[in-house]
C-alpha cells in the first residue's frame, strides 16, 4: 500500500502538457493509484503445471474483457477507435512473453504472479528506456493488460471508470486507452495524468470525447487526494490545487466567459469565413480517424486539411487491406462532400511506428526512415494505400499530398509510383477522378527552399509547421529540456513560410497551413496577412479562427504581417500579434490565469 499523502494547507499550481481545451472545476476522483501486490512463495516441482493453468486460465480471462470492451467501443464510438484494443490482444499474444513466463516459473519455482509481475517489470523497464516519445506511451498498454492478467490471477475486484457515481475531475498516474475510452463523459468532466505525451491514445481520445485535459504533470497523483477541489485548464495545461477562493471566482467568470464566447461562435457556424473587406479563406478541420468527421462538421469547417492516415494502421495485427482503407476514404468523401478532403499518405516513423513491422532503430527517427522515404521504399505498401485513395476519389472531392517531401526528386517519384496505380485501374476499368489534385506537404527546409521549383509540378501546397519548426531551428519538440527553443514566431520561421505561400502564388497554386501554427489564434492575423489561403486546425479550434477572420480587414492584416517579418526575434513577434489580437478581436485574447489572482 502506498503510504498515506500529507494534507494540503495551500493552493499549489501544476503545469503539464495541454491534451484538450477547456476549463472544469470540481473535486478530484484518485483512480487506479492502488498497488496490486503480487505476494512470493516457493512451490514444489508438482504445484509447476497447477501455476501453468492458473496462469493460462488468467490469460483467457483477460482477453475475454479485452474484447468485452473492443466490441463496445466499436459499437460506441467507432471501429478505428476499438482497434486500439488490438493492441492489448498483441500482448496477450506474444509468444515469447507468454514462454518467458513460463521459463522462469519452471526455474525458479515461485508462484505464477510473482514472476508475471518481474517479467512485466522488465519489459517496462526497456520500454521506458525507449527514445522517441510513441514506444514510452506503449508502456499504458502493456501496464493495462498486466494489471488485468495480475488481478485475474489474483481474484482482485476489477474497478473501471463506470465505478464514478458523480461528476469528478479524474487524477491518474496514466490512464490506458481502455479507461479513456470507457470514460462517462457526462460523470468525467476533465482529468489529469502523471504521465502521457501528444502522441499518446489518451491524448488522441481526450480530443475526440471533447473533454478538457491535462497530460505529463508528473506528480499530480502525489500532491492531490480523492476529494480535493481542482480547476484543470486544459486550455494552458494548469492543474490548481485547492485554490482560494478568490481563484475559483476568478476561473468560474473565465469559464463563463468561454461558455459565452463558444455559444456566440456557434452562430459563426454557417457564415462565411471572409475578412471585413471580402478575402476569403477557407477554413478545414484537421482529423485521425472517420469518427472526427462528426465534429468537423459540427464546427463549421469548409472541408478536411488534413487527414493523418497513419493511424489506420497503428495498433494492429496487420496492415490495413486496399479495402479497407477504400471503405473508410469513401466514407469520410461522402459526409464532407461538397467539400474537400486532403489525405496525407501514409506518415510513419518519427515518433510513429507499425507494431508489426520490423523498423530499424534509428539514433534520430524524426531525421530517418519515415514519411514518404519509407513508402517509397516500400512501393507495395504505398500502392495499396495510392489505389485505395484513387478509388474513393470517385465518390467525393478527395485531394492527395505527400509527406517530409525534400526536393522535387521525391515528388516525382511518388507521382510515378501514382501514375502506375492510375494505369492499372483504367486497364481493369475501375472508376476514380483521373484530375485528382495531388499536392506537397512542406515541412522540411530543403523544400521550402526549394519551393519555386516543386510549385510548377505541384496542385498545392499544404505546410506542415510541427516539422518545419523543429527542423528549421534544430529543436526536437518532445524534448522538454530545449522546448523553450520551439518558437513558431521565430523571424526564421516566419521567412519560410512567406516564402513558400509567394513561391506558391506566382505557379497559381494554393497554399494551406495545417501545422499547430494553425490553431494559435495569436498567428491567425500574421498568417492571413502573408497570404495564407487555407488554415486547416483541429476543428475545435475552428469557430475561433473564423472569429478573428471575420473581425479583420485583409488590407490591416497584411500590414501587420509585413511588420512582423522587420521584427528580431520570436517574442517581439509574438507580443505583437498579442496585442493586434487585443485591439481586434479583444473577446478572444488570451490572458494568462494563472499569474496575478
């Protein structure tokens, strides 16, 4: 048992990693903290098969929850997100952790549970040793399916998310994608986690269930009891502790001023997204899964920026089939029709990986094997991927980019590669737009650079600013120790991005942004006014982009973006863009809460 957490005399304030938007306040719920202790004994030689069939009996057990859930999340919320689950079937599966066990029962001759636990432990151990951000987030899964495995063999009561009886902000070390998933949205106003990253299931699931949240606290679990008052802002990544009271009305105005502010944004909804002196953008949602299309539609979005597709194949025992893929493509075409759809190819690698597949182990993945060199050195993978998307384009307005393109040597190559697919479909005779637009993602600086040259064989131009921030500046945006390096607003940046939009309009040819650049409602103005022609964010933020653009004249907003490319440094820029916002669009400003109450 853990021992008992020392009362809390002050308000304490915690900053984490913002996993979905929003303000709640209300007492705290400590769940799934409670250690299951796995006691050692010496068996004899006899009592070995007897563990064997204990432990095996455990297993069967566990897949049979395992798939309990899998199917009800399926039904509930979508196929894509009960694949998660296949996940947690893979461990259960794995032969030779399953032997390991085993191995060492046979050896040391203690009971099943003991030495189920010390394997796991080894396995979390390497885990956690990992490198990139996605192979430390897998740890939640193996630890979800170990605790299930330990308590069936143990006969432990299983405590899940649907033990809530009111509404709680939920405090956990981490929560598996099973408890995210199986979370009461109306009792699980918001929680907060120990541990998590960006790429993490329960960061990807917090933004779909819409509920605010707040990941990578670190020591939330130690430092708040069952009961506690917090206020999360998942907005800004706060947790607040017992907050006087003067924080709480503080917060509860904020809240209102929120709430307030999204019902008027909700009128924006079928407005037109156009500046004061009639410029047009369009403004699209950015998605991971079929099920995201719901709330894109809900948020007035002019289409889909950006499709990440490579979360169709994570998580699971296989690759997708042509079919597959064709089926959910065609589906989310024909809800956003009369829209558009960019569909990024296939991004793997960097801090994505295929669980089934054999990657290299990279000293840097973000710099390696990934993206569009990955599928072009895999043409039978990418191919299936390219007929799927060429099929589905009979049925909607689909748009097709590649990703981490470098030069124009690569985008020749994969438009080879397209050219194929198209040929042997006209052979069988299987309809799909023969016009399809096929555009770049520009997210490495070689391409920026480059960029007069790709937009003469390129539809469009879509700019993916994660990447090109990190690579423009040399900063690895998961490392912690340097984050403060990643400046979107750095003057670099901001060349680059001009740019690639000027070299994009002198071919004719679009030029979107679908990066988290996007969403920062400071930037809005500066990138309307370089001449951006499409902003693509997750489609909560959406109502508030299109707030901005309809509260500026494009003639003001290219002023100001022409004086924040003078500027020296990221932090003039982005106290500038702060106060424009202010003086512009004053109900949206975003004033730090938690300094100065």
């Amino acid at each position: 048992m853990k021992s008992p957490k020392k009362p809390i005399r002050k308000q304490v304030q915690l900053k984490g990693i913002p996993a979905a938007p929003g303000i709640v306040i209300g007492k705290a719920y400590i769940f799934g903290t409670e250690e299951l202790h796995a006691p050692e004994r010496n068996i004899s030689f006899e009592e070995v098969p007897v563990e064997i069939a204990r432990f095996k009996r455990a297993l069967l057990e566990t897949r049979k929850e395992i798939t309990k859930v899998e199917e009800k999340i399926s039904r509930e919320m979508g196929v894509e997100h009960g694949r998660i689950f296949s996940a947690h079937l893979l461990v259960l599966e794995d032969p030779v952790l399953v032997e390991e066990v085993i191995t060492h029962l046979k050896k040391k001759k203690k009971n099943i549970e003991f030495i189920f636990v010390r394997i796991l432990d080894k396995y979390v151990d390497v885990l956690s040793e990992a490198k990139d951000e996605y192979l430390r987030d897998r740890i939640s899964d193996i630890m979800d399916v170990g605790r299930r495995i330990l308590r069936n063999l143990l006969g432990a009561e299983n405590r899940g998310m649907e033990d809530l009886t009111e509404k709680s902000v939920v405090i956990a070390y981490d929560l598996s994608p099973s408890d995210t998933a199986m979370m009461h949205k109306g009792r699980v106003i918001g929680f907060a986690t120990d541990i998590g990253g960006r790429t993490s299931h329960t960061a990807i699931m917090a933004k779909s269930l819409e509920i605010p949240a707040v990941v990578g606290l670190e020591n939330v679990t130690d430092i708040i009891r069952h009961g506690d008052m917090v206020i999360l802002d998942g907005t800004h990544g706060m947790v607040i502790v017992n907050p006087t009271k003067r924080f709480i009305e503080k917060y509860e105005k904020e809240k209102k001023r929120y709430e307030h502010i999204e019902k008027g944004l909700f009128g924006l909804k079928s407005l037109s997204s156009e500046t004061i002196d009639g410029h047009h953008v369009i403004l699209a949602g950015n998605i991971e899964l079929p099920e995201d299309v719901a709330s894109v539609i809900a948020h007035g979005a002019e289409g889909i920026g950006l499709y990440r597709t490579e979360y169709f194949y994570m998580n699971r025992r296989d690759l997708p089939s042509e079919e597959e893929q064709f089926n959910a493509y065609k589906s989310v075409a024909m809800r956003v029709k009369p829209h558009h759809v960019i569909i990024r190819t296939l991004d793997i690698g960097g801090d994505k990986f295929l669980s089934h597949l054999e990657m290299p182990k990279e000293m840097n993945p973000f710099m390696g094997w990934r993206a569009i060199r990955f599928c072009l050195a895999s043409p039978v993978i990418f191919k299936a991927q390219l007929r799927a998307i060429l099929r589905a384009s009979a049925f909607g307005k689909l748009k097709l980019m590649y990703p981490m393109i470098s030069g124009i040597s690569e985008f020749r190559q994969a438009n080879a590669l397209l050219e194929d697919v198209k040929c042997d479909l006209r052979r069988k005779g299987i309809p799909f737009n023969n016009d399809i637009e096929v555009g770049a993602m520009i997210e490495v600086p070689s391409a920026a650079m480059t960029s007069d040259i790709i937009a003469k064989e390129a539809d469009f131009f879509s700019i993916g600013t994660n990447d090109l921030i990190q690579y423009a500046l040399a900063v690895d945006r998961v490392n912690e120790k340097i984050a403060y390096l990643y400046e979107p607003t750095h003057p670099a940046v901001l060349s680059l991005i001009k740019m690639v939009i000027d070299n994009g309009h002198k071919e004719k040819i679009p030029v979107g942004l679908c990066g988290e650049m996007a969403g920062d409602i400071a930037l809005v103005i500066i990138l309307l006014g370089l001449g951006l022609d499409e902003f693509s964010a997750s489609p909560i933020a959406i109502p508030e982009i299109k707030q901005v653009v309809r509260s500026v004249k494009y003639s003001v907003a290219k002023v100001i973006a022409e004086k924040s490319l003078q500027m020296q440094t990221g932090e003039e820029v982005r106290q500038f863009a702060k106060a424009r916002l202010r003086e512009m669009v004053p109900e949206l400003a975003d004033d730090e809460l938690s300094s100065g109450v």
